[in-house]
C-alpha cells in the first residue's frame, strides 16, 4: 500500500459509508482539523508522529475497518519509523564509544586510586619499620 493512496482510501470508504466528517470528530474525539489532514493526506502537518498513528487508527476504527485493513495502513507509516530510528541509532554510534570510554574511565580511575594509596601505605610502613 502506498502513502499517497492511503487518504483517498480514508475518505472513500467515509463516504461510501455515507459518514460525515463531524460524526467521526463527535465519535473520536479527533479535532476537525486533524481529520482534514487524514483525507488529504498532509502527514507532516501533525504535531509527532504518534498523535498521526494514533488519530490514523481511531478513524479507521470509527469508519469500520477491520483489525487487519488497520494494521496494513499503519504498517506504512511504522516502517517509515523504524527507519528514521535506525538513523538516529546510526547517528549515535560515536557517541556510544564515547559513553564507554567514560564508565571504563569511571571504574579504573578509582582502582589506580585505590592502588596508589594502598602502596604509599605499604612503603611508609615499610620505611618505618
């Protein structure tokens, strides 16, 4: 299924369903404007990502699509969203080797330290004797 046929398969079924805008605002929730944008298919013009997945399932509830006619249109949008994730984890890659430098820096700062310490015990101690 494509992103561009989605809102045309939306409001085709609305009407063929003889649904009028206002009922699925009253139904769902959804404010008007946020409906508009469904049928036309201005997906960018939401607010994040989830209020369009969520907004996009109620509508296609209230309009009588079935769980798996659901899931296909959502489909297309999730997988737009898996790959924005796998750029942002992409993206992130340095700075991870960065945040492992920082706990091994964490855990032996404090061992040489620690072991430092101990010997200038251990030879005042022994200088003394």
């Amino acid at each position: 299924m494509e992103k561009d046929k989605i809102s045309d398969i939306l409001r085709d079924e609305r009407e063929k369903r003889k649904i009028s805008i206002e009922e699925i605002t009253e139904k769902t929730r959804i404010p008007l404007k946020y409906i508009q944008l469904l049928e036309k298919g201005q997906w960018d013009k939401f607010p994040s990502k989830v209020h369009l997945l969520g907004y996009m399932k109620l509508y296609c509830e209230c309009i009588g699509f079935e769980e798996e006619k659901i899931k296909e249109i959502l489909s297309v949008f999730k997988d737009e969203e898996d790959e924005e994730k796998e750029e942002i984890e992409n993206y992130n890659d340095g700075k991870d080797i960065k945040g492992k430098r920082e706990k091994i820096l964490l855990i032996f700062l404090p061992l040489i330290f620690f072991a430092i310490y101990f010997f200038t015990f251990y030879l005042l101690s022994e200088i003394s004797d």
